[in-house]
C-alpha cells in the first residue's frame, strides 16, 4: 500500500504526522556511531587524562540530554515520554565507539532520539578532546536496531565487528 509523503499534506507543504489514533506499544531503538582518533588520545581518555575531564561520563549525560530534547532539534519529529536512555562506550586503540539505546512507551519510535543521542555524545568526545587530537572524525552513524508499533523489529545486519 503506497502511503505517499506522510509528512506532506494534500498542498504538498511539511506537516506532522497525525499518531493520535496508534496504540501506544514498548518501542526501542539502538544507534551507534565511531570516533576516530589517535591511539595517544584514546589512551589519556582511557586513563582520564584529559584536562577537560572524565570524557566518557561527560558524554554520558550530554547523550541522555540529547535523546530528551530531540524534538527541539529535528522538524516535525514527535515529542516522547522518553522512558530510559543508556549509552556506552567502546574504546578500540584508535577510536571510540558509541551506543546509545532509547526505551519508550508511546505512539512512535525513538529512532530519531537514538540516533541524537549517539550523535551528540560522539560530538561531546569530540569537544572534550579536540585540544589534543584535531583531525578526530565522528563516522557510522547509524540505527542499528528497532523493535515495536506497526513495522516490527529492524535489526542491521552484523558485519562480525565486536560493537559495545
């Protein structure tokens, strides 16, 4: 069934998305992205030897901040009683991967908060640590899992790397 644009209406300008008549149901997303860095950088945040502070708790919470306040940032994304957000870390010896998982109960996916919040936690790293490593690169953004509402379950397929 082809449902057109949903975020156009008839006149073809933006809309939202009318979710009022969807069951809420538990829906959860998980996204990942890299940051890529020297070895000498991922060893001082490893041992939290960069001045600005502990990278990792920082970015943390810079994480959680982001996938509550997603809809401030994206257009006619859907605001969410955002129930639980978790992000980890990865530290590889030239990078740092990101993982970011977002529950909810509610009438649409968190992808969109998932992907925010991976996004601003791996840009957080980035800030903190830039005095020592300028040529950083936030890469892989990706969703690498939904699950729940009408589309069921998504999951990307592995490609056999070890992720946090």
């Amino acid at each position: 069934m082809d449902r057109g644009l949903t975020h156009l209406d008839p006149l073809g300008r933006a809309r939202m998305v009318d979710v009022t008549p969807k069951e809420a149901t538990h829906r959860r997303a998980v996204a990942r992205c890299r940051v890529s860095m020297a070895p000498e950088t991922t060893s001082l945040v490893a041992r939290g030897a960069i001045t600005k502070g502990d990278v990792l708790a920082v970015a943390r919470v810079a994480g959680i901040q982001a996938a509550k306040r997603t809809p401030d940032l994206i257009p006619l994304c859907h605001p969410l009683l955002v129930g639980s957000v978790l992000v980890n870390f990865h530290i590889g010896d030239d990078h740092i991967e990101v993982e970011a998982q977002v529950d909810t109960v509610d009438r649409t996916g968190v992808e969109m908060e998932a992907m925010t919040a991976c996004a601003v936690a791996a840009l957080t790293i980035y800030d903190m640590c830039k005095s020592s490593d300028r040529s950083m690169t936030i890469s892989e953004l990706a969703l690498w899992e939904k699950t729940g509402g009408r589309s069921g379950t998504y999951r990307r397929p592995s490609d056999g790397a070890e992720r946090p």
